[in-house]
C-alpha cells in the first residue's frame, strides 16, 4: 500500500484584507466548471486567493509557497506564448503581506531554483509573462530536476495542449509529508517541498493524469498517477464532483 502523503500546510488566523479574495471570485474560469478545489480539512484555511491575468494562486502564507496555481490553456494561447518574451525579472509580490511571503534574497545562496508552477513558457502575453515571476508562484526546486525532469513535463503538457480540440485545465503545486516540518531556505523559512504534482484534466474527453515527482535532483518522471490517487495523496478535491 502507498504510504499516504498529505499537502499539510497551516495557515496564520488573519483577516483578509480587500486585495485577497477567498474565492476567486474575479478568476474562476481557471477552474473546470468554474469551481476551485476543495480542501479536506476540518476549518477552511484562511489562505489567500491570487488572480493573475493567466493563471490563479492559492497561496499559503505558513509555507510562502502556493497550495495550487491553476491555469486554462489552449493551443491558441500556446501559439501566442512562443512569440512572448521571456522577462526573467522575479519579484516579491506586494499583495502579501511581508510576514506571509517569499523574497529574493530568501532563494540566494540556497542551493534551489525559483521553480515556476505556472510555468513561464505557457504565458501567451506580456503581461501574463512578467506575473509568471511572481515569487508566489514559486517554490524551492532541485535545479536539475526543475531544468531536466520538471521541464520536460511541462513540455509534454504543451505538447497535449496543442494536440488538444478545446481548453485544458491544469493544476500544479508542492506537496509536503504530513507531520513532519520541511526544510526551509532564507530568512523567511521558505518551505522546500517533497514532491511536486502537475495534474492535467481534459474535459472534452474526461480525462485525467496527474504528474508526480520527487523534488531532488536525482528524480525521473515516471508514470502518471490517476487523479484519484492524487486526492488521496493530498487531501484536496482539485476537480470537485470528478470522477477518474
């Protein structure tokens, strides 16, 4: 049997102000049938919701990382992001507050790459492109495996999308071992993930497959796991009412 991994991730009890919306009320077409994930848990976190012009973030200001980030993609959009420029300009980003987030200075010296989970060669605009290097759609990740490993899922992943007949939807993030506290880098203890998980969803066919892999540099991507296995692993209902 599987030994059972859980994203275990504990939130501060702070008021949200007026700039993190809880629902993602104003980014909900990133989600299948407009509907976020759902997580198993016994109190709904007080995690910030983070629209983007491509993409939305769950954001966990206990690990400065993401929960999930979500993105809608088509072969149009990719058409559009091999003509976008790469910016490479990384940056805090200012909807958090400071206790809550990730700085550069955290990634220097660590040891890992910013490692984007809406990846930065999905961005079909300027705009999209220059958010993607928002720090809160980054997490600590083995260089070799972000630039190897990790990089050729992603290049799969478009190369699905561009084979695809309509909008694919796809959900990305860190997953940490259930009772046991990460690793951290930086002055702001930036949490260093187990694994990472990219989970594609189809639904003109209704299909799924989700990508799993250690976060070191020795991993090799392996067979997809099913979404199922990918709920039981986390504890959250990334595509809520769906069935594999």
């Amino acid at each position: 049997m599987i030994k059972k991994l859980l994203l275990v991730i504990l939130f501060p009890l702070l008021t949200l102000p007026a700039f993190a919306a809880q629902d993602f009320s104003e980014c909900r077409h990133f989600f299948s049938n407009a509907q976020p994930p759902v997580l198993d848990t016994p109190q709904k976190p007080q995690a910030r919701a983070l629209c983007f012009s491509a993409f939305a973030i769950l954001h966990s200001g206990q690990s400065r990382t993401p929960v999930y980030v979500a993105e809608r993609l088509n072969k149009q959009t990719l058409i559009a992001a091999k003509e976008t420029k790469r910016t490479n300009r990384f940056f805090a980003d200012a909807r958090l507050p400071r206790a809550e987030r990730a700085e550069l200075d955290d990634f220097k010296g660590s040891g890992y790459d910013r490692g984007h989970m809406a990846p930065a060669a999905d961005m079909g605009s300027p705009e999209g492109m220059a958010q993607s290097f928002s720090l809160a759609n980054m997490v600590p990740q083995a260089p070799i495996n972000n630039r190897k490993a990790w990089a050729n899922i992603e290049k799969a992943t478009r190369k699905y999308v561009m084979r695809a007949s309509g909008d694919i939807f796809i959900i990305t993030g860190p997953v940490f071992d259930a009772g046991v506290r990460p690793q951290t880098i930086g002055k702001n203890q930036v949490w260093i993930p187990r694994h990472l998980f990219k989970l594609v969803y189809d639904p003109a066919t209704k299909k799924s497959w989700v990508h799993w892999v250690e976060n070191t540099d020795q991993a090799r991507a392996g067979k997809p796991i099913s979404y199922a296995e990918l709920v039981q692993r986390t504890g959250i209902a990334f595509l809520p009412g769906y069935r594999d």
